[in-house]
C-alpha cells in the first residue's frame, strides 16, 4: 500500500471543526497544486474558486445551505464555479469567435470543475485538514449568483468546508470493488445481486437507528422501514427542487 493509498484510505468526510484558524497562504499553496496536478478539457482550466472566510459571508452561507452547521465550524468555505465567462473573455479580447455558451460546455466546464474540487479535497486531507462537500450547493445556484455577483455562464457546481477537524468518525462503507466493477461489458442487477450487494449496508442502517428513538420515530411516522425507503423519504433527499421539478414536470 503506497503514501496514496493510504491518504484516500483515511478519507472520512469531517463536520465538525476545531476553533483553530488554518493558514490562508498554505491553502493558496495547495490550491496551486491541485490547479497544476488536474487535468482540464482542453486545458481551459474553465473553474473558478470563491473563498469564503468572513463571519458575515458564512452567515449567508450558512442561511442558504440548509443552514449547515459545518458552515459556521469551518475556518473556510470554497465555493467551486464552473466558469466559462473568463474564457469568454479572453476570446472576446481575442477577436475571437464567441462560443462555450451552451449545455454541452456547461457540462464540460462542470466536470473540470468537480476534478479540481477532488484534487482540493485530498490536497487537504494531505495537509492534515478535513474537508466536506456540499451537495446543497446545487439546490441554491442562483442564490449563490446572486450573493456572489457572479456573471452570465458562470454556475456553482460544488462547495468544501476546510478546517482543523475535531473529530475522527469511523470510515463509511461502501460497496465490494465487484458492485462497481464490471468486466469487458455491463450486467445489470437483478434483485438477487441487490440483496447478496446491500445486505450488509441494510443491515448496517438497522443497527444505526435501533438505538436512536428520534429516528426510530420520525421513521415510524413516515413509514420507513429501510435504508433504501429512507433515502427518497421526507428525512433524506427530498429537497425543495425537487418539488419545483416536479411542479415543472406537471
Ligand atoms: C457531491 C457531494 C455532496 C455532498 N453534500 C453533503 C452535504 O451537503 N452535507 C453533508 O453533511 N455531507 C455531504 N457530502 C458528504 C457525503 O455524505 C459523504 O461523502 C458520504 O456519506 C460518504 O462518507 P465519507 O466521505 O466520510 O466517506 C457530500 C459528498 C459529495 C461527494
């Protein structure tokens, strides 16, 4: 097991933070690294970064991330921007033809986008700091244009709180490297593989609320009955845009 491996092994996503500010100039350092050491399509390099360190920035921050209490823990928050205005520019200063106003480079400069983040992420993680993402970023994307001032095609993507971690949770599961990997061509799941995959995960879900009455109970009153039911209930993933979307869907 090479220094790599090790470091992705330690990876446990942290949420509670020390009250020790980290260096500033340091994580400038790595965000250097992380730029040079990931690839870009077309090395356009088409992200950009907003850190955030300010009570006040957090505070909104927080308000806008389903007040995540991480938010006001961490020393530092970075917001990741899929950007192709800076790269717009550029051309228009070139005489150049406009382009990358589209879906497709969206999904292009997202993707760079979330490859850097990654490489901020074990960056550091190395550097003995804990980080966690914030998948609400998504929820919020025009807030966020709006509290940021971001310009035309430019979309938050993700957010990492950085700090001095404060605590040492155990390592989350996942599933055996087979449920991931397929070999030559795909085989779909059929129920049995299902079940032979996430027992051990279901099992795990049980032993982790049989001992927590509050959601034992909020289970019992949304009719939860496993890990599987929990995740698209009312108490996990059933954010408000998904009722927009829904509402859009008709
Ligand atoms: C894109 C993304 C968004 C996430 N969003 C959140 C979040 O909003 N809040 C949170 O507490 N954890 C968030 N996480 C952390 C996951 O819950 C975590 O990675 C997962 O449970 C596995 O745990 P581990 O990272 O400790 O291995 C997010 C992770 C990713 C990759």
């Amino acid at each position: 097991v090479n220094d790599f491996e090790h470091l992705l092994y330690r990876h446990r996503s942290i949420r509670t933070f020390k009250d020790t500010p980290i260096s500033i100039p340091r994580l400038k350092e790595l965000l250097k690294a992380a730029i040079h050491g990931t690839s870009s399509s077309g090395n356009l390099n088409s992200y950009s970064m907003i850190l955030t360190t300010s009570p006040e920035q957090k505070q909104k921050l927080w308000k806008l991330h389903l007040e995540q209490d991480m938010i006001l823990e961490a020393p530092c928050i970075i917001t990741f921007l899929a950007d192709f205005h800076r790269v717009r520019q550029w051309l228009k200063k070139s005489q150049a033809r406009d382009g990358f106003n589209d879906y497709l480079s969206y999904s292009v400069a997202a993707f760079d986008t979330l490859l850097l983040s990654q490489s901020v992420a074990l960056a550091c993680e190395a550097e003995g700091w804990g980080i966690c993402y914030m998948g609400t970023t998504l929820y919020i994307v025009e807030e966020l244009q709006g509290l940021f001032d971001l310009p035309p095609t430019v979309v938050p993507v993700t957010s990492l709180v950085v700090g001095v971690p404060a605590e040492e949770p155990a390592a989350r599961s996942r599933l055996p490297l087979e449920a991931y990997l397929h070999e030559e061509r795909y085989h779909a799941y059929d129920n049995k593989r299902i079940e032979e995959l996430y027992a051990e995960r279901d099992a795990d879900f049980v032993k982790r609320y049989a001992t927590n009455l509050e959601i034992l109970e909020r289970c019992k009153q949304e009719g939860v009955q496993n890990l599987g039911q929990f995740y698209t209930s009312r108490l996990k993933y059933y954010p408000p845009h998904a009722w927009r979307y829904g509402e859009a869907q008709g």
